[in-house]
C-alpha cells in the first residue's frame, strides 16, 4: 500500500506569466468570501468590512484564501454551503489550495484550515479522493501522532487543532458509512484507514479518548462533545475496517471500556446536544463490537474486559439506560441500542453477580424475538446451554436470573403472535421459546411410568430441569401464567407442540399431587375451551386432537375420577357468557345461552370429545409437519413483493376454513346465522355474497 503523497499545491493555472484577471460575482470563491463579509459585518468588526474589500480585491485567489483561511467566519461559511458549491470551489482549484497551505502553517494556527478541508469532505465525500491525492493526510496525522500523553488534559479538551483532525478523520471515514459517493470513495477511505492503523493512529487516538473521559464537568470546553464524538467514530472505524491480519485490539487498550461506560451515561444528562446524542450511539457500537459480539478470539484480555463489564460499578445504570433506548421508537439511537442491549443482559443473565431485574430480562427476551434480533437469540439459547452443561451456572441461578424474565416474555409474545394459525418467520422465535419449555420438562414422566434416568450427553442441547426441581419450574409456570400461554398455542401452527408442553406439565403435577394438578387444570382448561369454540372450523386432526386433551388432563391421569363433560347449571343460568372449570366434577359449566347462540358449535365441540381418542400423536405430529412443509415449500428471501408472493401461495394450500366470499383463512369464524354452513370473514363479505347464498340458505 502506498503512502499518502505530500503536495507542493497550488494550481497550476496560477503558475503563468499572464495577468490575473478579475473575478465575476460567480465565482464559487466570491460567493463564500461575500457571506464572510456579511457575517464579519453584523459583529463587533463590521467598521472594517470596507478596507477588508478593498483589500481582497487586489489579491490573487491564493493569497485570498491564505488571508481569509483562520477567518471563523470563513470556515462557517464553507460549513453552511451547499454540495454543489464545495463541488464548485474544488472544481476551480480552492480545495488544492487549502491542501497546500497545510504545509506552510505552524500547528498553532493549522485548526482553521484543517475545519475547511473537513468540511468539505463531509459536504462532498467524493474529495477524500483528492484530499489522498494532495498530501492532507500526512499533515493532518501529524497533529494526533505529535499529540504527547504528559498534555494536561484541561489543555488537551481545548486543543482546536485536535479536535479538527479528529474531525478531519471522521469526514474521511463517511463513504464508509453508505453515504451516496463513488466505489472509489468507499476504497480511499478504506485504504486511508488500513494506513492509518499501521501508522499506530487509531491506538493513539484511543489513548487521547481516555484522556477526554477524565476531565471534569466544569473543565469542559464548549468543544469537547464534538471532540469526543469525532474520537469515538474515528474508534469506530478502526475496529469496523481493520485490514485482514491487523486488527486493533481496542480491547488491551486500558481505560477505555470505563470510558466507553461513562460516555455512555450522558443519556441521563438534561439538555443534551445533538453531539452528545451521538456520542452515545458511537459509544454503543463500541461497547457492541469490541466486548460483546461473538469473537473466535478467545484472549486473556478479552475475558478480562468482559469481567470489567460484569463488575463495573454502574452497569446496571447502563443496561437501564440501553433499556429506555431499545424500547423508546422516538429516540435517535434504537436501532444499534436494541442488538447492544440484548447481548449485553444476555452476557450479564450469567456473569452478574446478583440477578438482573425481572422486566430487564423480560424487555431483552422480547426484543431477542423480533426478527431482526433472531440471531442474538440463537446465541443466547447456545451461551445459555454451554453455561450449563459446562456446569458454570446452577439451577437456581437460573430460576432466579433467566426463567422469571424469559417467562414473562413468553406470555408476551404468545399473546402478540395469536392467533399464529399460519407460519411464518415472525412465529420462529416463539416456537423456539416453546421448544425451551419442552426442553426444560425432558424429565417429565405419567405418574404410571418410571422416572426417566437417561442422561442428555448431547452438550448442545438446552436446559434440561432435573426431575427433583420439575415442581418449582411447574409453580413458576402457573404463577406466571405461562401454562395458560401454552395452551392458547393450541390453536396455532405449531399446535402440537404446545399441546405436548401441555402434558408435561401436567404429569409433573400429577406426580406431586392432586393440588398442583388442579391449580394447573384450573388455568389451563378454560383456555383450552376457548380455543375450542373459537377453532371450530379447524382441520379434523388439529380440532379433535385439541378437544381430547382436557379429558387426558383429567380423569385420564387421576384414577377414580369423573370423565370430562360440559354441563349447564342453573345458578349461571343468567351470567352471559359465563364458563368456568369445575374441579370437583371435571366439568366446564356454561350458560345456557350458549345453546341458543352457537348451537352449531356445541355440537361440533361434544362430537369432537366424544372422538378425541381417536387422533393420536403421530397424527397430530404429521399434520404439523404437513404445516410446515407448506411454509417451507412457499419460503423465500421474505422482503418486497416476494414476502406477499410466498404468503399467498402457501395460505391457498394450508388447511382450515375459509371466507365463503374472499377465500381468505379464516382466524375466527363467523358463519351464517340462519343456515350455519357459510363462513365470512366479515360482514361486507356476507352481504356481498348474499345474492348467491339466499338462493340456497336454509334454517337449521
């Protein structure tokens, strides 16, 4: 790789004997100098805005630019231009100049003319290119490498040729970031960063970040925000863009991850800049790609950063503040802050000391869920089990750290996904939470059968709950009502499965004795109910399979006792739309309305319990299969028309019932109410497919 080029600068037009001509209004140049004057002349200074146009106008544009370059109001006024107008003053030779006349100024005076070049760069990020080409680079490196670590750090927040070459860096790092420029851009900017890093710059300014960090409140230039934003990014940069067998170790730098911590605490600061916004999003990726993704690296000081963070003082303070940000759409930082808040609870479920709170976990799960976050889940599932098949974590460190919160995200998302009749990618972490559940009850066993005693030797597979702990994690289930989750999965999908789920808990209940057993069943049965008169119009295996499960919760696990039945008591006789379990005489009471409103459904549900034995549990499991195949068979890449395409495809081949109108999967079934044989799945379409229906509809 070649190194940056020195320039002699100056254009080479200017280098002729002919006589300079005079400049028109339009010159990109006369248009900056004119808003400079105007500025110049609404200050203190403005006396002089006279003699100061006479002057320039007798100057050569080098000698203009080398007049006005340490001007304030010069560099404001290249801030606030356009694109088109940068573009315009580097088309006739202002941005060589400003590279050449890097050369030729001391380091007291070189901070305007470095904030000119930045700004250029940031306004058209196409001249990173030329910025290489001229020689900039070096000079502007100079600055932070002749920065010296014995520099009081008051001095150091208020060193203007600094904090311009930090920002300097960052505008050099923008097409890296997708702003709109050329591929020739995005490869000098690269390879402005590979030269960076073997020249030792983004160590160096690491070490001037940490510096920043301890400065005091009252110390702080007005400065200093920008200064450590642009610091962070260059940061940022370094660790995102390091060439292959070169990366910075940002992790070995001491400091910086109490740096990172604390920058990150300015969230809680009243009126924050917008630099201090983005100082703490910087701070973030930080924080996200140097500790806490995924790394092959397995070094001593990684593991030790790691243990830093577990440790800190004010690491709850900072999940609490990730937290607020993952949650809060209208902030300006959600999207990074949600990746880096779930990886970093998921790293502390194990390595805190003390447990986190329950909706810090709860929020962590639930975000983990979103498709976006599916991989950050995959992962906590794999750390979580490699935790406790290695043996770092014990059972009641789970109770206490990750089941109240993982529960109470389950419920959540269970009930955010209902009906989930059909599936699809949003359903694939709630069936992996589903399957946590089944793994956690492997040692579940029918009171008439032996306890399970074969050991899971595969290291990969999640947590298994000893059969000594299964009634804790059942209290815990039904406590926080994950056991009636469960069961309004019975009419989703995946309903097998939860349906499965179902019976475990039931067996570990039955096992311990008729109370659990009864304070389950009071939880679970009514659901399971609902699910039955809602799912009416389901297919035969998933609607039978369904209606027999109550009776197996029941008397099919408590020998001597009633079989399940419904009943319609007189004393609810007047509770519209009143039904409740029975424990004592296994029954479901409804009120007898029910007989005159949905009569057909009545029906249908003691028919099917009447059948229930009749579907087994490979009928249930290849009818779920069948589901999923659909879904697989239709899967493509889900984004744009080809997520709308795959759906419909695999809808017009999933069973269940439909509108009789549009054709469209019914979730809930309405049907006519005089013949009770059509089904809508809306009102518009009854009345639209009246005409044809009246012709054959008929009283039953």
């Amino acid at each position: 790789m070649t190194t940056p080029k020195n320039s002699s600068g100056g254009d080479a037009a200017e280098k002729g004997a002919a006589p300079p001509q005079l400049t028109t209004i339009d010159d990109p140049l006369e248009v900056l100098l004119g808003r400079m004057l105007e500025e110049i002349e609404r200050g203190r200074w403005g006396f002089m805005v006279a003699a100061i146009r006479q002057t320039l106008q007798r100057l050569k544009k080098k000698e203009k630019l080398a007049m006005v370059s340490n001007v304030d109001e010069f560099c404001d006024a290249l801030g606030s231009a356009s694109p088109a107008e940068v573009q315009a003053l580097a088309d006739c030779g202002l941005f060589k100049m400003i590279c050449a006349n890097l050369k030729a100024q001391s380091r007291e005076s070189v901070a305007h003319t470095v904030e000119c070049l930045s700004h250029c760069i940031r306004l058209v990020p196409e001249l990173c290119v030329r910025a290489w080409e001229f020689g900039a680079v070096r000079e502007v490196t100079n600055i932070i490498m002749e920065v010296r670590e014995a520099t009081k750090k008051r001095a150091l927040a208020a060193d203007s040729s600094l904090q311009q070459a930090l920002y300097f860096f960052e505008a050099m790092g923008r097409p890296l970031k997708g702003v709109p420029c050329s591929e020739q851009a995005k490869k000098v900017s690269k390879k402005f960063y590979h030269w960076a890093i073997r020249q030792g710059v983004i160590e160096k300014v690491a070490v001037t970040w940490v510096a920043l960090s301890d400065i005091e409140v009252r110390d702080r230039d007005p400065r200093f925000m920008p200064m450590v934003y642009h610091g962070a990014t260059v940061l940022m940069f370094g660790t995102c863009f390091a060439p292959k067998g070169r990366a910075v170790k940002l992790e070995e730098q001491a400091g910086l991850l109490g740096a990172v911590l604390q920058f990150l605490q300015l969230e809680h600061q009243r009126k924050l800049t917008d630099f201090g916004y983005l100082t703490v999003e910087v701070a973030i990726c930080l924080l996200l790609n140097v500790w806490l993704l995924p790394s092959s690296a397995r070094s001593e000081t990684l593991r030790g950063g790691k243990r830093d963070i577990a440790e800190h003082a004010d690491i709850v303070k900072v999940v609490t503040i990730l937290q607020a940000l993952a949650e809060a759409q209208s902030e300006p930082v959600p999207a990074i802050s949600k990746e880096s808040f779930a990886r970093l609870v998921c790293f502390l479920i194990f390595e805190h000391p003390r447990p986190l709170p329950k909706s810090t976990v709860e929020s962590a799960v639930r975000i983990m869920c979103g498709r976006s976050e599916e991989p950050t889940w995959e992962h906590c599932k794999a750390l979580m089990a490699h935790h406790f098949h290695a043996g770092h974590v014990s059972i009641d460190f789970l109770f206490s750290h990750f089941f109240p919160g993982f529960l109470a995200a389950f419920c959540g998302e269970a009930e955010r996904r209902a009906p989930a009749r059909v599936f699809t990618p949003e359903l694939d972490p709630l069936m992996s939470m589903l399957s946590v559940l089944s793994e956690s009850l492997w040692y579940s066993h029918p009171p008439d059968e032996p306890k399970k005693t074969l050991e899971m030797k595969n290291k990969k597979a999640g947590i298994v709950v000893l059969a000594k702990h299964l009634p804790r994690f059942l209290n815990l289930m039904i406590d926080s009502r994950a056991a009636a989750a469960v069961a309004s999965l019975t009419r989703s999908a995946f309903y097998h499965s939860a349906i499965h789920v179902c019976m475990r808990l039931a067996h570990v209940a039955a096992c311990q004795s008729a109370a659990d057993l009864q304070r389950l069943n009071e939880q679970i049965i009514p659901v399971l109910v609902r699910n039955m008169f809602d799912g009416s119009g389901d297919g035969d295996v998933m609607r039978i399979g369904r209606a027999g499960l109550p009776g197996y919760l029941t008397n099919g696990l408590v020998p001597g006792m009633q079989p399940f039945r419904v009943e319609f008591p007189p004393e609810i006789a007047r509770k519209r739309g009143t039904a409740r379990y029975n424990w004592g005489r296994n029954c479901v009471e409804f009120s007898e309305e029910i007989l005159v409103e949905k009569p057909h459904v009545l029906t249908q549900l003691l028919s099917d319990m009447q059948k229930g034995g009749a579907i087994g549990v490979d009928d249930m499991q290849n009818d779920e299969f069948e589901r999923m195949r659909l879904y697989y068979k239709h899967r493509v890449i889900y984004n744009g028309t080809n997520q709308a395409a795959a759906q419909e495809a695999m809808i017009a081949e999933h069973p269940g019932e439909r509108c009789s109108s549009c054709s469209i999967l019914l979730h809930d079934v309405k049907r006519c109410s005089r013949c009770h044989t059509r089904t809508y799945c809306s009102v518009t379409c009854q009345k639209k497919d009246w005409p044809e229906h009246k012709k054959s509809c008929s009283k039953k």
